[in-house]
C-alpha cells in the first residue's frame, strides 16, 4: 500500500482506539493487569525472595493469640524447635492465630480466586453461548427444550443446596488441578459455579441470534447455499463476542463474590489453601456461626485487607467491561 | 392468553418435581444419620435403627420421595426431623421475614434505580453521570453479607439510628406494627438495594437514552409537552416491561442473597431456616430444605408468569402466547 494512512480501519481497532483514550478504561484496565501480575508473577518471586510459602507458620508471629501487625520483622523458628537463625518481613503481619505471612497469602490467595472466577466464567459463556445460539437459530421445540432447561438453572438454588453439594462433590473433585496448573480445589469449584452461571449469557445469546438470523447477509449467506453450520460459524458467531465481553466481566466479577459466598457456608476452597473469599470468612466466620452473636470487627486489617481486595479486582473488571461496551458499541449509550 | 398461563403453570410443576427430585437425590448421597435428631448422640444402633425407622429414613429414596410427592399433592410438606414441626408451620413462620426483605427491598432498588438512571440518562455524559456510572459499576464487587454487616457495624453500634437486629413482624401487638417493622428492616433493604442497584440503573439509564430520541418523544416535544409530562407519560411507562422481566429474573438470586442479609441481621426467615437445617452435629434435616426449595422454586415460577402478563399488558407489541415455554 503506498498510503497506509488512508487504509480503513477495522471495528476492533476502532474499538481499541477508543478504549485507549478512555481514562476509566485505562485506570481499571491497569490495576487489572496490576493484580494479575502480583498474583501470578509477584507470589512466586516474593516466596523465593524471602524463603518461605504463604503456608509456612511462624510461632514468633503470634503474641498471646495476637497475630502481629503491619510491617513487622519477625525471628524465623518454626513449632518443629529446629534452630533457625534471621528474620522474615511480614509486610501486611500475620494471618490471625495461625502465624502465617498475610501478604503472601493475599497474593497466592488472589491466584486461587482469580483462577475460580476466570474458569467459571469462561465454563459459564461457553455453555450459555451455545445453548443460546443453539435456541436463537433452531428455534421451535429445542428452543422450548432450552428455555426450559434455562429457568431451571435460574431457579435452582445453589447456596441453598451449597453445603449438601458441597460434601458430596467438592470433597471428590478437589483433587483434580489439571497437572498442578491451579490450586486443589479450584477446579472443581470453577465447574460447579460454571454450570449455574450460564443462563445469563445464554440469554443475550438467545435474543442476539434471533435478531441476526433475519438480517440480510444471514439471508443471503443461506441463499447461496451456505450450511447452517457455516453460517453459524462465519456470520453468526463473530457478531457474539462484542455483546458477550462485557456480562462476563460482570460474571468475573460476580463469581469472585460467589467464591467468598461458598467460603462463608464453608464449602469454598479449603480453608489450608489461600483464596480471598477463605481470608474474609476465617475472620467474619461461617455464616452459620455469624447467628451464635459473635462480635466481629469490621475495622481489623485482616478482614479489610481482602475485601478490599476483592472489591478492587471485581469492580475494576466490572468497570473495564462497561468501557469496553462503550468502545465497541459507540453510538449506544 | 389462557392456553399460555396454563401451559406455564404446567411447565411450573413439571419444574418443581424436576427440582425436588434432585434435592433428594443430592441429599441422598450425603452421609448423615437423621435417626441421632430423636436418639440423641448417646445410643445404641437398635435405638437408632428404631429412631430411623419412626422418620422412615430407613426406606429406599425413591419410596421416600414419593412420598414426600403424595403428601405435596395434599398440601402437606412432611414434618422436620429435628423438631417434629410439620414443615409449612415452619415455612408459614419464616416466609413473611424472608418476603419483607424481598419485597421491600425491590420497591426501594426501583425506586433507587430510577431516580438514579433517569437522573445520569438526562444529563448524558456529564462528570455527573460518568462518576455516578463508575461508582455504580464498583458495586458489583460488593458482597450483602459484607455491606450488611458494615451497615449494622455503623448505623446501630457506631451512630445509633437503627434498631438492633432482629425482626418484627407488621401485624404485631405491642411494641411491633408498620413503624418498628420498617425500622428493623431499613437496613436489610439498604443491603439489598445496593446489592441489585448496578445493574438496575444502568439498563434504565440505558433505556432512558433510547426512549428520548424516538419519533414519539419527539413528537410530543414538538407539540409543546414539557419535560416532566415527557418523561411521565411517554418515557416511563415503557419501562415496565423491562423491570417487570429483571425482577422476575432475579427473584431467584434475591432469595439467595436474602441468605446473606438474615445472616448479617440475625433475621428468621426461610434462608436462616434452610441454614439451620443443614448444620446440625448430626446431619441434615431433608423435609425442611426441600420445602424451601418448594417455596422458592413455586416462587420464582409464579413471579415469571406474573411478569410475562405485566410485560404484555403494557407494551401491547409483546405477544404472550407467542413466547415458547420460557
């Protein structure tokens, strides 16, 4: 081309374009990427920097059932009575009773619940994308089939049944973690929210299709003798993934709750491994203890610490899935 | 019209047979001896054996859950193992508790959302509306249990305005009525509010926007209405379709975070019952769980079709009947 300048520019990088000059976007987008790294990048090196697991126990951390506080030195010994010599940095203190690191486990906890939240939505748009485009298409009985099979998902009450499902399936399956790729438990909490999440997207899907089963070049595509599974494939599928991104940045958002929720009825990952949703309950309690009247306090770092966690991760995801809307869909509103 | 509300309501029941049946089905694979509720911890396995015999939790599950099937059919939930109450005394104490929250707290997210969404839609795109937007968008990494707790920590411990917790019913004598009902319950419903309120005022927002350049809008402009009886009569009405459909939707997700808002304020509605149902030292309490299964399953069913026939009767382009099953 001897003019690149005047090259049309596609739909993504328009798109793009506006995204990078939204400042919401690139604020959320940023501290996205941020978390993402400390978790994923920061946890390993930190741990080998300062030679101990967000598992390992520190008994000089804890001062008659005091964990200590913000950045405190602490000797290295362990309950085994080995002599060890030196002194570990705990920058947020210590986790409660235990005496573990709780920065340490803040950034390996991120990884566990990052892990659950992606999965499940990515279980959770698939089998909702298919689905709807399936009833979109088809229509008729299978669309009955699916609407069907769609309101009982919606209507099933999963925290309801959390704890029997909880003993019964996740106890299994938490062994599973895909060759040490995610942490015990991830996995199976991953599915089991996936196949409850799917009926939003499936929805979106279901009304999209209908609509773009009538357009013009879905007409022509089947006029020339194009298969339903070409069309599908070719012209329905690429107008999908702009209205899917921005409800599963809200699903992401949405199972980081979940994952806390599961947590607090006790069935979440197990309390050994870290994940955020753990942090908040072994401080606020299971709900079922919250009825005995224990006082909590809300103000205590170890329960600000990983709400806020939480609440920075899923609201600038929700945040930077509403700009990415706005970016894709410029003259909506 | 008629052939649609009956074929919903079949498709309804079909739905709540599929629903229990795999409550028991899930629950039958949990290790759990009920038989401990009427022997105690200390007993001998004749007496339990005994004990399981008397709930007829020794019989084979599917015998069980046609059983529990017949008794539905009759009106009768069964009776709970742990305090041989029948199962709808229990639901008929907890649901008023478990519907205040709900139900309240659904007027106040509407009436929230709409002043908050019709307020950002009329001034579009200024710092007002992209803050509001970007505040709004980070309450969906709120957690109920959380804000409730956060809420009950500074409005009835730090700043005494609310009432502890607890519940009191509308129609009671004495100290409860309408006045100390809604005092105990402004809390939960600020929980489930803000809860629900993210996604509500941005698709009204959203919606507003639309409404405001279509031809009847503008028409109406030209002819000289003023804004007020632009957006009264012509902007929003048309939104009862859409918020008739989500708040049926959600009806489902409401009633799980009623869980979190009972917990948080130490309510007794059918969450807290549920709750307790599955933590005893000893097992699990099945009629009771299935029952609010029941509940919220007939629910979500009935909001549905309530919300299809709202949805049509206000916007007469939706045709009811010619919607599939869903």
């Amino acid at each position: 081309m001897a003019n690149d300048r005047l090259a049309g520019r596609g739909y993504w990088r328009l798109a793009w374009g506006r995204l990078r000059h939204d400042p919401l976007a690139v604020a959320s987008g940023s501290l996205l990427v941020i978390v993402f790294f400390a978790c994923f990048v920061g946890a390993p090196l930190l741990a080998a920097a300062l030679g101990h697991g967000p598992d390992t126990i520190f008994s000089n951390a804890v001062h008659d059932f005091r964990p200590v506080g913000l950045w405190t030195r602490v000797p290295n010994a362990n309950y085994t009575g080995e002599h060890v010599t030196g002194t570990t940095l705990m920058v947020l203190g210590a986790d409660g009773t235990v005496g573990r690191d709780e920065f340490l486990r803040l950034l390996y906890g991120g990884r566990a619940t990052i892990e659950v939240a992606l999965g499940a939505t990515l279980i959770g748009v698939t089998i909702g994308s298919a689905l709807g485009t399936l009833a979109g298409y088809l229509g008729g009985r299978v669309d009955g089939v699916i609407a069907w099979v769609t309101n009982f998902a919606l209507a099933f009450p999963v925290l309801l049944m959390a704890i029997a499902l909880g003993a019964t399936v996740s106890d299994r399956y938490s062994r599973y973690t895909l060759n040490g790729l995610v942490e015990p438990g991830v996995l199976s909490l991953a599915v089991f929210l996936g196949v409850f999440i799917w009926p939003y997207p499936a929805r979106l899907v279901r009304v999209q299709v209908l609509e773009l089963r009538e357009r013009p070049f879905v007409e022509a595509a089947r006029m020339i003798g194009s298969g339903r599974r070409r069309i599908l494939r070719t012209h329905i599928f690429p107008h999908l993934i702009p209205i899917l991104i921005p409800p599963a940045t809200i699903m992401f958002a949405t199972t980081m709750l979940l994952e806390a929720s599961f947590s607090m009825l006790g069935v979440g990952i197990d309390p050994n491994t870290a994940s955020w949703g753990g942090m908040l309950a072994s401080q606020i309690g299971w709900l079922t203890a919250l009825a005995s009247g224990e006082s909590i306090s809300l103000t205590s770092r170890l329960v600000v610490v990983p709400s806020l966690a939480v609440l920075l991760t899923a609201g600038a995801a929700a945040l930077f899935g509403e700009q990415i809307r706005k970016a894709l869909d410029p003259t909506g509103v | 019209m008629a052939g649609y509300i009956v074929r919903r309501i079949l498709t309804g029941l079909l739905m709540i047979f599929a629903l229990t049946l795999i409550t028991y089905l899930v629950f039958a694979t949990v290790p759990a001896d009920p038989g401990i509720y009427l022997t105690g911890l200390r007993t001998t396995p004749a007496q339990l054996k005994a004990a399981d015999h008397a709930l007829g939790v020794d019989r084979p599950i599917y015998i069980q859950y046609l059983h529990f099937v017949q008794g539905m059919l009759q009106g009768n939930l069964g009776t709970s193992y742990a305090s041989g109450t029948p199962v709808s005394s229990i639901i008929r104490a907890a649901l008023p508790v478990t519907a205040s929250i709900v139900i309240g707290g659904a007027v106040l997210l509407v009436v929230t959302a709409l002043l908050i969404g019709v307020g950002s839609a009329l001034r579009p795109h200024t710092l007002f509306d992209r803050t509001l937007n970007a505040l709004i968008m980070c309450g969906v990494a709120l957690h109920p249990l959380v804000v409730g707790l956060i809420l009950q920590s500074v409005f009835v411990y730090t700043i005494p305005l609310a009432p502890t917790s607890g519940y009191c019913p509308l129609t009671g004598q004495g100290s409860c009525g309408a006045h100390a009902w809604a005092a105990h319950l402004a809390l939960p419903w600020i929980t489930f509010m803000l809860f629900l309120l993210p996604l509500y005022a941005r698709v009204i927002r959203t919606q507003v926007l639309g409404l405001l350049t279509e031809p009847h809008v503008v028409a109406a402009r030209a002819k000289g209405a003023s804004e007020a009886r632009v957006l009264r009569v012509h902007v929003l009405p048309l939104l009862i379709p859409t918020l008739a459909t989500m708040l049926a939707i959600d009806v489902s997700t409401s009633l799980m975070a009623a869980i979190y808002i009972e917990a948080a304020f130490a309510l007794p509605g059918i969450g807290t019952q549920a709750l307790q149902a599955q933590v005893g030292f000893v097992g699990l309490d099945l009629p009771v769980i299935v029952g609010v299964v029941t509940v919220v399953a007939t629910a979500v069913i009935i909001s549905n079709v309530v919300a299809d026939i709202i949805a049509a009767k206000a916007d007469p382009r939706i045709v009811v009947a010619r919607r599939t099953f869903s």
